[in-house]
C-alpha cells in the first residue's frame, strides 16, 4: 500500500513538472492568452462547459451533436474527465478522453450516450489520481442539429486554472475534489445573461433559449434552475419582465405566446419587421447560469433578412460563489 502511495505520489510530482514547464512552453507567437480573463468561448483553459448536446434514441441522422476537444499543448498529454448532464432529471454519467500533444478528438452523442439532452462539463485531470489539475490549453465546440431544424456550431465556455500543478486539496486519500469558481482557484461563473438580439417569429423566426445552471455534486447530481427573473426588452427600449421555474438544471424553450410569459405576449412586444433583446438572472440567490440561444427561419434560403444560427449567450455580471464537486478516480486510458 506503501509503495502504491508513493508511486501516485511521484506520478503527481511529475505530471505538475510537466505542466508548468508546458506553461511556459513558447511555440507561438505573441503574448500568452491571460489565465485571469475571465470565462469566454474564445480561450483555452482547464475546464470546459458545452451549453448543450443532444441525440435521437434510435437514430442520429436528424438529431445529434458533434462534440470536439483540442489539445492545444505541443509538449504535454493531458486526461480530460467528461461529465454528460442529462437536462431532465440533473443525472450524470461521465468517461475519460486523453489527448496527447496537439491532439484533436471528435464523437458524436448518439454514439456515447443516446436518446439524452442536456450539458457537458469537461475538467482536465492529472494521469495518476483523476485529480483536477491547471492546464490551459483547452478548446472545443459542438455542432448541433434537431429534429426541428435548429443549426449551430457553439463554441465551448472555458475557464482557466488559476493555479499551477494539481488542486492541491486533492490527493490518494480523496474520493472527490472540489472545485471553486471563484477568481482564486478558476476563473468566476457569468451571473446575468442577456439574448443579444431576438428576431420577430411573425417573420418565420423560431429563436430556442437554452439556460444553464451552474454547479452542483456531479457524483450524484447537478444543481437545478429553481427560480430566475427576466427583462425583455423592445427596440424602443421599452422592458417588460417574466420569470420561469424550472426544478431542471437545464431549461430549453422556443420563444412564443407562451415562453416567456409577458403582459402583452412577445409577439405584441417584438412584431414582424422589429427586433428585441433580453437577460435573465435569479434575484433570490447568486445563481451561476451559462447559455445559448440558436435560431431556425424557414425563409432562410430565398429572404434577403432570414437567417440561421446560433451563439452562446452573452455575459452582463459575475458570480462567486459557484463550486462544481467531482468523484476522483484514476483515468482509464
């Protein structure tokens, strides 16, 4: 048992060399993206958070996500922990994926885990424990299509380590590790999201919302939505509120007469020819959410104005107070 320790041991001592000589590791050219920015789709980092996956049951040939992670390190192997969030009931499942330098990997959902909505939170890992470790280096995204004819390709939310080597508050002793968004040890949650721009759906628009909660034990569960608040605005500047409770950790709705639910109803507020825009936040708590918002118009390849696509929602505020809890185990592969 002795020498099992101090094996694991020596395996973290090197796998946390090799990191920080990676860091400083100087391959491309100009200044080195900075590890404090905080969460965005367009830096590497440490962990990753993919707004949304989704596959048919029994065929992924109209419904399904392409999901793909990238390596961006030259010099270092890294082992990256999946945790595969289902939106209805908050279960996880998760696997391991490792990557060797430069190394870029794809799979489809329908070909993991089938017939499942829902978030995927990606956590790099050191080879000996399946302890969370610092490696920003990163990337990914997702291309998305349903059986509704929703397209996009959504970049992945990443968040950098703010510290070196491996999360020192975990070691062969421990089952889980904890890890605490809150601009000391990762980079901190979004806390107000807003839909930049919402097109009219008397103009063939069909706009889907997709927020997320963030946190939770994802050895048992993840956190769910409860309650959240909302501004929607016209493009007279005009704010008209709702709310939404969702006992989901995702929620996943199409703009209409009744999501959300406003006094007058969203096709009143943003009719044909106008645009309006939004945030949504929970007032009650300091909720951490990320989201997407993708959408579908039917009159895309013969109006001059209808369009298709999608992005991830846009970040107003900061939280701080957020903490993913993750089971630990060594990889295996």
């Amino acid at each position: 048992m002795r020498t099992s320790h101090k094996l694991a041991q020596t395996m973290l001592a090197l796998f946390t060399l090799l990191i920080m000589a990676s860091a400083a590791f100087a391959a491309d050219p100009g200044l080195a993206y900075p590890a404090t920015s905080e969460v965005s789709d367009q830096k590497p980092g440490s962990v990753l958070f993919y707004n949304y996956y989704t596959s048919g049951a029994t065929s992924g040939a109209t419904q399904n996500t392409r999901i793909n992670i990238t390596n961006t390190n030259s010099a270092t192997s890294v082992f990256v922990h999946l945790f595969f969030v289902a939106a209805s009931n908050c279960s996880v499942a998760d696997s391991y994926i490792c990557l060797t330098g430069n190394q870029t990997a794809s799979f489809l959902a329908s070909d993991v885990d089938p017939g499942i909505s829902g978030y995927i939170v990606a956590v790099a890992s050191d080879g000996a424990l399946g302890c969370p470790a610092s490696f920003n280096f990163l990337v990914g995204d997702e291309y998305i299509k349903t059986t509704t004819g929703h397209t996009a390709n959504l970049a992945a939310e990443s968040f950098s380590a703010l510290y070196r080597g491996v999360l020192e508050t975990c070691n062969e002793t421990s089952s889980t590790a904890a890890l605490q968004f809150d601009g000391v040890s990762y980079n901190r949650v979004p806390r107000v999201l807003a839909l930049s721009n919402i097109p009219s759906r008397a103009d063939g628009n069909d706009t889907l919302i997709i927020v997320n909660r963030f946190g939770g034990n994802l050895a048992i569960g993840a956190n769910t939505i409860g309650n959240l608040f909302g501004l929607l605005y016209d493009d007279a500047e005009n704010a008209f509120s709702f709310s939404v409770n969702s006992s989901a950790c995702q929620l996943v709705g199409s703009i209409s007469s009744t999501f959300p639910r406003t006094v007058p109803r969203v096709e009143t507020i943003i009719p044909s020819g106008r645009s309006g825009w939004g945030k949504i936040y929970s007032v009650t708590s300091d909720v951490g959410l990320l989201g997407a918002m993708i959408n579908r118009n039917e009159n895309a390849e013969a109006s001059a104005n209808a369009f298709n696509g999608g992005h991830n929602l846009h970040k107003l505020t900061l939280s701080s107070s957020n903490t993913y809890t993750i089971p630990i185990f060594p990889p295996n592969c």
